[in-house]
C-alpha cells in the first residue's frame, strides 16, 4: 500500500482517547515554548488566510508505518517523516488535478473577531462573510460578497450580549473610507452583491500582486519555486522581511499557493513539495474542519515567537479546507488579529459570475 493509500485510510479511522490527548498536549507545549521566545516578527499573512485557535480540532497525531493504521513510535523521530508523507502524497495528487473550465473560482466563508457593546459590557461577536472571485484566463475577473451574519464568540461572550439587551446589529463608528460610512455589523444574513472588477484582475503573492499570467508562469520545480519566494521575500511590496520572520514568509508564501491563486497544477505540486523539505512544517493528525469535513491538521511554525498556522488539507484531494493562524506573544492580546478562512469551493468551472449564496 502506498503512501496516499494510508493516508486517506486513516480518515476513516477513529484515534484512540489516548492519541487524541497526546496530539492535544503537544501541540499545547510547542506553542507554549514559542510564546517563551524573543522578537516579534511581522505576520506575512497570504492571500487571505486568517488566523484561530490552531490547538483547535486536533484529533491525534499522525504517525506512518507500513500498515495502513498509525503506530506510536517516539514522536519526535515521526513527526518530520510524516509531515513529509503527508505533503508528498498531497502533491501526487495536486499535479494530476485537472485545471479545465472558464473561470477560476474561489469561495470562502471568512470569520473575524470584533469587539462590540457598550462601555462595561465589551464582548466580541465572529462578523462571518462569503467572499467569491471568478477569473477567466484573460485576467478579467469578478467578485462577489455577502454578510453571513455575527454571533457571539463564546459562551462568556453570548452572556454579555444577553446582558446587553440581545442587540441584532452593532454601530462600530466611522470607517476608514473616503465617504466615511458608518460600519454596522449585523446578526442575521445581508443581501449580496456581484460586481465586476475594473482593469485585469491581479492575485497577492508573498506581499507582490501579480497578474493571472505572471502566477501561471510560476517555477514547477520545488527548488526553483522556493528560489522564487525567496526572491519574492527581498521585494515585496511592503519592503523586506524583517531576519526573524523570513522563514515563515516563505512558509506562507508556499502555503498561499496551494488554494487562492490559480497556480498551475504542477506548481501546487511543487509548492507541496518545498514545504516538505521544511523541518518546520508538522503533522498534528486527524482532524475535521470547521464544518466538519475530514482532513489531514498541519502546523507551520513562524518564527521565533510568531504566528503558528494551521492547515487542514484533505490528502484524497490535495484540497485546503480550511487555514487559521493563532498568534504567540504580545500579539495573542490582539483578538481582533484572529479569525479563519474555510474553502468552500476552490478550482476551475464554467459557472458564471452570481450573487453569493448563503454557506
């Protein structure tokens, strides 16, 4: 039995009380152990992947053996080897993945923390969007977006908005527009809209934009792709990469190819590829989405002190379900920096542009 055999064989597996606890409590320390390091680096964010709790969902740990269910041997000695299994059999699978169809579309139920409520009973609420894009090969594109609606956080949160009087719309102030409208989050669902973009259409890769030819034209070989990043890293946009998060740009960089640019399918191989030479990249198993689908939890460690991102991928596929990120450090106190972004449609179709539907 092959590699991508056993992975998609343990998705259908249930992990024991006792691995699901291991996963839980590693996972726990290593982030643990990165908050007790210096330096902050700046978070690279890619492509709109937002950040959560990554400790969330973990449900075991991933260890490959020749058989088709996980053994426990020493942790530390497993992880890197399944980290790579997991991506190498990930990457078989994006390369045969077929890229046919008009548009390149791209769905997402996006989730982001915001403080609201009035003075003494402060309480965050998740504000949660559908966001779609249409591309055609041309680079001219669309984009549509609807409010899903907000709801409190957490219990303790549900129980502040009760004391607040069970509002069912908030009045966060002035935005930063050039009519500087008022931004109202809103509890229940919002009609949509599709508009079309004006000019060729662009994609954001490691901090630069980049037209939908420039993205095709990517390297197809690991080392070339990473060379690529690299370079990406030293003139980015935004200017350089501070020393101490230049390995998890890149880690970001890579990860951002794999679900919100088109890239072709054997630079989304590639992409699987480089990040399986990075001893940063770990598996922390089984696990479901935050709608419940099956996959496969990755973890991406940037940095000193930085962000930790967390993947959830489905190997059969070699599709992102969904990516959150859960800040270390000073910055864990900035909740408004968290939020997840879950893919609910990802590749090529010869659906049209239309007014985003309810998730």
């Amino acid at each position: 039995m092959d590699e991508l055999q056993m992975i998609a064989t343990l998705l259908d597996e249930e992990p024991s009380g006792e691995a699901a606890a291991a996963g839980r409590r590693r996972l726990t320390a290593e982030i643990r152990d990165r908050r007790r390091r210096p330096a902050l680096p700046r978070l690279p964010l890619f492509g709109g992947i937002g950040v959560a709790a990554a400790a969330a969902g973990v449900a075991g740990v991933l260890l490959l053996s020749s058989g088709t269910s996980p053994r426990a041997p020493d942790p530390v000695e497993a992880r890197p080897m399944s980290a790579q299994a997991v991506l190498l059999s990930a990457a078989k699978q994006a390369e045969a993945a077929p890229a046919t169809g008009r548009y390149w579309h791209l769905r997402t139920l996006m989730s982001r923390p915001v403080q609201v409520g009035p003075k003494g009973n402060r309480y965050w609420v998740d504000k949660r969007s559908v966001t779609e894009t249409w591309t055609l090969r041309s680079g001219r594109s669309a984009s549509g977006f609807r409010d899903v609606g907000a709801r409190p956080s957490t219990q303790a949160d549900a129980a502040a908005w009760k004391r607040d009087g069970s509002p069912t719309s908030w009045d966060l102030g002035r935005g930063d527009t050039v009519d500087g409208a008022h931004i109202i989050v809103h509890s229940g669902p919002r009609p949509g809209e599709v508009n079309k973009v004006t000019g060729p259409g662009t994609f954001t890769v490691c901090d630069k934009e980049m037209s939908f030819a420039q993205v095709r034209a990517l390297p197809a070989e690991p080392a070339a792709l990473k060379d690529a990043v690299v370079d990406a890293m030293r003139n980015n946009d935004d200017g350089p990469v501070p020393a101490a998060a230049r390995n998890g740009f890149v880690q970001q960089c890579l990860a951002g190819l794999l679900a919100d640019v088109p890239a072709a399918p054997k630079v989304r191989g590639a992409a699987y590829r480089a990040l399986a030479t990075m001893p940063a990249v770990k598996v922390i198993g089984r696990t479901t989405d935050e709608r419940g689908r099956k996959g496969i939890g990755l973890v991406l460690q940037s940095g000193d002190r930085g962000p930790v991102t967390r993947l959830v991928i489905d190997p059969r596929t070699s599709l992102v379900l969904s990516a959150s990120v859960a800040q270390t450090g000073e910055l864990a106190k900035l909740r408004s920096k968290s939020g997840t972004t879950v893919y609910l449609q990802v590749g090529w179709t010869d659906d049209g542009p239309r007014v985003p539907a309810l998730p």
